[in-house]
C-alpha cells in the first residue's frame, strides 16, 4: 500500500513538474485563490491605519509650522526693537557721552523702560555705551542688575553679527544670590548713524516660559511633547518638564541628539526609536533663527483606536498565509529549482568559464530553455575559436601587407635616383648607389621575419643615408645618439627609415642651406621612446592637427603620403593600440616625430643579430 502510494505520488509529480510553466503558475494560483477576502481585509486595515497615521503627521506637520510662524513673528518683532536705538537721536548722544549725568541716566532710564514694555515676556533690557557704562530697566524682583562676566561675552557675540541683530540661545541668569532664571537674548550692535562706528550694545533678556502659551496648544491637540532646539543643537524648551528641562540627565540629551540627526531638510517627518517605544517626529526648521520645533508623538496614542481590531485581523490572516506561503514555497522551489541552476551556470560563463553544462530532467519550457543553452555554449566555443583564428589571420596578413606597401614606394624612390644621377653623369657613384640598394633590398625583402633588432634599423637608416648623400650632397647630417643598451630591442621591420624619408623629402628638401636630422632615445615610464628630428620647413598648425587625426584614426588622406600611416598602423598592429606615432612640428622650426616600444632589455646581442653583422660584412 505505502509503496503504491509512492508510486501514484511519483506519477502525479512527474506530471505537474512535465506541464507547461502556464499550467505551474495555475496550479499555484489555485492555493491562492483563498486569500483575496483575508488579503482585502488586511489592505482594509493597513489602510485604516496609514489615514490615521497620515491624519496625524499632517495635523502635527501644521501645528508645528503654527508654533514655528509664532516664534519667527516674536523674534523678528524684538529684533525690529533693537534698531530703535538708531532713530532715537537722544539715545545716540548718550551712547557717546563719556560722563554719565542726570540727563543721560533719566534718558536712557526712559528708553530702556520704553522697550521693556514692549513686550510683557522682556524680563530686563541692558544698553551698553561707547565707554562700557552699563545701563539697565528689569522687572520688579530681579536684585542682581546682571553678572559682570555678561558684558565679555556680549561683545564677542555683537562683534561677530556685525551690525545685524544676534539670538543668544537659552541660559541661565541669576536674580538673586542663589536665584536663577533661563531666558534667550536678543542683541545688537548700535552704530552711531552719523560716523556708522560702534558706540554700543543693546540686550534683551527674553523669559524662556513665553514658549508655554506656544507649545501647550501643540501638545493639547498632538498628545506628544513639542521640543525646541537653538541652531547649534541646544535644547531651548521642553514641553513636557518645562520646570525641569535644563536639569535633565544624560538621557534625554542623547535624545535630543538622537532626534536633530534625523533633521535634514525645512520640514518633515520621521519615525524612531527611543527608551524602547516607537515615536512619531514631525519638526520645521525655522528660516529667521535657525531653531527646530518638533512634535514627538507615541505612535502607540496614534494607532490605539484600531490595535485590537488588528491584532485579530492579523492573527486570522497570518494563519491562511502561513498555510498558503508553505504549499507555495513548496511547489516554487520545485519549479524554480532549474532555472536557479541555470542561472547559476549563466554567472559562470559571465566570468568566462564555458565548460558549463545545463542537465535537464523534464520537458517543459526550462528543460527546453536548459537545451537551448547548451547549444548556445557549443556554438559560442565555435565562434570563439573561429574569431581567433581569423584575427590571427588578419593580422598577419595586415602587417604583411603594410610592409609591402612600404617596399615598393621605397624601391621606386632609389631607382629613380639611380636614373637621375645616371643621366646626368657617368658618375663612380652610381656604382656605390646600386651597392647600397642591394644593402636594402637585402634589408627589406630577402629577410622576411617581422622582428629585428635597434641596430639592425639603424643601419638600415645609415645605408639609407648614403643613398640619399649621393643625391642630395651636403644637403643634410643625420646624428643618431641612441645608448647600447637599447641597440638589442627587438622592434617590427621598417620602422624608422619610413619616418627619416618622410623628414627628408617633405622637410629638408624644400630647406635652403644644410639640415641636420637625429635620432635619439631614452626611458619613460617602463618604455623606450624614440625620436626623429628634423630642422626642416616644418608645418602650420591646421596641417599638423591634420596629420594627427589622420594617424590616430587610421584614416586615408590624399594630403599625407603612405610611408608615416602605415609604420603607425604597424606599430599599433604589433603593440596595441596606445602605442603609435606623434608628430609635433612648428613652420619654419622643424618637425618632430616620436614613437614608443616595450623595453625588453636583451642582456646579449641575439643570434639573428649576429647573422645579420656576418652578413652586412
């Protein structure tokens, strides 16, 4: 019996997993199909809970904007106060007086109980003259006028505003010997309207508790505690411990610091974790003083209405998913078992390893997919193997070609030396130019390897020298200055004499009286750079930029002859394409050609270098 429902299990699963991927994700969906009203309900209440959420945030986000427009208007009013000292020209003479007298003390008594009555919160007003005179007007029960440690430190502040007026965060001052009382100030510096010079400081002293009347409607109606906080992190007032708030420990300071690193823009709102129970922070950052007020509300007083219906719509739905999510996860793992293993050979070959294979146990679409990989792979190994062998190919057949495109325009140029010196003279030299021709016909045809060495190239360039010296006599020196130990370097045929003809015939030639050309070498950076110069006509800058792009670009140009193109197109061919040719020239300077190869040093001279000394002997 257990073996025959093995075997009908065993055929029902060969089934499913031979069926299409269209019939799995039906099969899949018929687990499913009895969740949309647990699903709904759940959306019902998660939607319940966002509006409320939402509701909340925004009705706090209002609230705290409210208290924020409240303050910035209080704050602007006594800083609108602190410039009254400018407009009051009695006050300005007493600021510079240096004596004080009956009239300077009553004057300035009755401004400064002027502007104390400003505002009812204003619990003293201190004005400071030009000579360091102090002057004051405080609410009744104040006895200590202020302490003299005050004055240092009002200085620093107004000094550093300039003329603008300067808020003084929350601190404590004493009103009698052992009474204290926070307050924030307002001060500003006083400039004499006529000279614009410092005469003065004027200084109010704000009761901090003028925050109850703003802060306790924001609490009342958000059922959390509002916070202000200066703009360089200190707390200024606390909603819930008022009385307290500036003797807290160090909790609550962490807090504080907590909550301002969550403060990044103008206004927002943010969820977090303090003492073990999620808060709600909605804050508006204040544009007039820099201070930040923010809400923080439980989010356990928002949600309350609706946790127990929740927690019951949770626990029913949470039952049906955990029964659905298994036979799902079951079934989605079967399924998709073949094609992580699939992925998992595509990661491979995407590191280049193409010695994968995809093993198939079923005919549907994945096994069909899995098939299809690996003839993707064998064809791949296929063309890869063929775009290599091509390459090769064309390569060589490229660096073939470029060589003899270089030989012929070479040939031609000698043999019609030869005929020219051959009509206008029977001249001994002729003898010595065929001599010299055979030297590089030898050079250039008879040895077919692609690699030389430095010297064999540059005695390529001397015998090319003597041949030119026939034709063109006392026109030009040719100064080679390259080191031994660079003379062993294996190089690509035909390098530098293309680039010395081209100094020759399009720069020396068309130069009046004697010329002078040289090649010279040195290290850079793990490679040795050669140089061709000459002190021909050179060329104009169009010209120039012109032939750049055409070497860089490999591109065909009637303007430039074949002889540069193609040893940059050899060189890059062999070395890779940051090697290459680059010509600098200035007209009526000269010209300057520049190539680099790798520094391979050779510590003896090879065996094809000795061949070559025998045979040039």
């Amino acid at each position: 019996m257990v073996s025959f429902i093995r075997l009908a299990l065993r055929k029902m699963w060969l089934f499913l997993a031979n069926l299409p991927m269209e019939r799995k994700l039906i099969v899949v969906f018929v687990f499913l199909i009895s969740l949309p009203i647990t699903y709904v309900s759940y959306l019902s209440s998660r939607s319940m809970f966002n509006s409320v959420l939402v509701n909340a945030t925004e009705g706090a986000n209002q609230m705290t904007s409210n208290a924020s427009d409240t303050i910035d208007r209080y704050v602007a009013d006594l800083k609108r106060y602190t410039a009254l000292p400018l407009y009051n020209t009695d006050v300005q003479f007493y600021l510079t007086q240096q004596n004080t007298d009956w009239d300077k003390s009553t004057g300035m008594a009755m401004f400064l109980s002027y502007l104390k009555h400003t505002k009812e919160e204003i619990i003293a007003v201190y004005m400071v003259d030009q000579y360091g005179s102090v002057f004051y007007d405080r609410v009744p029960g104040i006895h200590e006028l202020y302490p003299e440690e005050r004055i240092a430190e009002w200085r620093t502040l107004s000094e550093e505003a300039g003329a603008a007026p300067v808020i003084q965060g929350r601190h404590t001052i004493r009103i009698n010997s052992n009474v204290h009382r926070e307050v924030f100030s307002v001060l500003r510096t006083i400039n004499s309207v006529s000279t614009l010079d410092n005469i003065g400081i004027l200084v109010f002293d704000v009761d901090i508790n003028l925050f109850k009347g703003i802060i306790d409607p924001v609490n009342a109606v958000t059922q959390g505690n509002t916070l202000i906080v200066d703009n360089n992190g200190k707390l200024i007032y606390d909603g819930e411990d008022a009385s307290n708030s500036m003797q807290t420990g160090e909790g609550q300071s962490l807090n504080t610091q907590l909550l301002l690193q969550h403060v990044n823009q103008q206004q927002d709102h943010f969820q977090i974790e303090m003492n073990g129970q999620s808060y709600l922070a909605v804050y508006t950052v204040s544009k007039q003083t820099g201070w930040t007020t923010m809400v923080t509300i439980p989010l356990a007083r928002i949600l309350s209405p609706v946790q127990k219906n929740r927690n019951a719509l949770i626990l029913t739905t949470l039952i049906i998913i955990a029964f659905a999510l298994c036979v799902a996860t079951f079934i989605s793992h079967a399924l998709t078992k073949p094609l992580k293993s699939l992925v998992r050979l595509m990661k491979r070959v995407q590191h280049g390893n193409l010695d994968v294979w995809q093993h198939s146990k079923y005919n549907d679409e994945i096994g069909m997919l899995g098939s299809h990989f690996n003839r993707m792979i064998i064809r791949v190994k296929d063309l890869l193997q063929e775009v290599s062998l091509t390459e090769k190919r064309k390569q060589k057949a490229d660096m073939r070609a470029l060589q003899n495109q270089i030989n012929p325009h070479f040939i031609y140029n000698t043999l019609e030396s030869i005929r020219m010196l051959a009509e206008s003279n029977d001249d001994p030299r002729v003898a010595k130019l065929t001599y010299l021709l055979g030297l590089q016909m030898r050079y250039s045809i008879v040895r077919s390897e692609e690699a030389v060495t430095i010297r064999q190239e540059l005695d390529h360039v001397r015998n090319y020298y003597h041949l030119l010296q026939i034709r063109f006599p006392d026109k030009f020196n040719l100064h080679i200055d390259v080191p031994e130990k660079f003379l062993h370097l294996p190089v690509i045929k035909l390098v530098f004499q293309p680039i010395v003809e081209n100094a020759v015939f399009h720069g020396l030639d068309q130069k009046i009286g004697l010329g002078t050309l040289s090649i010279t070498a040195w290290s850079e950076h793990g490679n040795v750079v050669f140089c061709v110069e000459d002190d021909g006509i050179g060329m104009d800058a169009a010209t120039l930029r012109s032939l750049n792009n055409s070497l860089q670009n490999g591109t065909e140009s009637e303007m430039f002859g074949i002889g540069l193109r193609n040893v940059n197109e050899r060189i890059r061919l062999h070395y890779g394409s940051s090697f290459g040719l680059l010509v600098e020239s200035k007209l009526g300077v000269g010209t300057r050609v520049t190539l680099r190869i790798e520094d391979i040093t050779f510590t003896t001279p090879s065996e094809d270098d000795m061949n070559y000394r025998e045979e040039m002997l």
